[in-house]
C-alpha cells in the first residue's frame, strides 16, 4: 500500500477484496502508528526487495560458477551488496502482513522480530518471556538477536 492512498479503501494485490482504511492509525506527522488494513500496532521494517529476484541471482550465479571459474559467486555477493543498500525500506504488518509503502519514517518501526511474531501466532503456547510492547512498536527500539 502506497502512502497515496491514504484514505477510502484499498484492494488486495492476490484476491482483489476492498478493504476500508483505518485512518487514525497515522502520526501527525503522517507516519504510521499502526497497519492500514487490519489496525494492528504491531508493525516491522524491512528492505522492499522482490525474493523472486533474489532467488534467480544466486540460481544464476551457481550455475555459472564452474565455468567462470567461481568469480560469478563473487558477482552475485557484490550485487546483493549493492542492492541492499539502494532498496527502499517498506513497513509491514505483523499480523496481515500489509506492506506500507511510501510513508514518512516517524516514527520509526524496528527490523523483524521473532518473538512477536510468535506471540502474534501462537499467542498463550507462545514460550517467549517478555510481554508485548503497551502502544505497539511505533518508535520501539530494536531487537536484541
């Protein structure tokens, strides 16, 4: 989702369904307190790179690297270098994995983090000791592993 479409609804990319947006989940600055879709607060940064591509960069380089003597594995850790320093950074949710594109960066959401994502899926059966962030991960620090 494209911070252009801020207000009214939004379609999903894989089954086309019209979703309302949640507009007071938005700082005042315009950045993004919790997810559009489902509202949630729990939200993740991370890079805005298509695996796909990812996938056939390194399927290319192994299939290349007896004939170039290895130096296409070289290549492709050069490339992904290269790539995961230009790549925008998108948000996306933790529960209905929306990914919000475009909005101003305050406040800040941290990288992934494993034990919310557990706490989100497994909820009690979750073994994770630390309870989950009051207000959300708007402006949280980030993990520890």
């Amino acid at each position: 989702m494209n911070a252009a479409s801020a207000t009214g609804s939004v379609a999903c990319a894989r089954c086309s369904t019209a979703r309302e947006l949640a507009p007071a989940e938005l700082a005042p600055g315009g950045g993004l307190l919790g997810c559009r879709v489902c509202g949630h607060r729990e939200l993740y940064t991370r890079k805005d790179f298509p695996k796909p591509l990812g996938i056939a960069i390194v399927v290319v380089a192994a299939i290349l690297a007896p004939f170039t003597h290895y130096i296409s594995l070289g290549v492709a850790a050069l490339l992904d270098c290269v790539l995961y320093f230009t790549m925008p950074e998108l948000v996306a949710c933790y529960v209905c994995d929306a990914r919000h594109r475009g909005f101003p960066k305050d406040p800040r959401h941290p990288r992934f983090d494993r034990e919310i994502d557990e706490r989100i899926k497994y909820g009690k059966r979750a073994v994770m000791g630390k309870p989950m962030r009051e207000g959300g991960t708007a402006g949280a620090r980030e993990p520890e592993h």
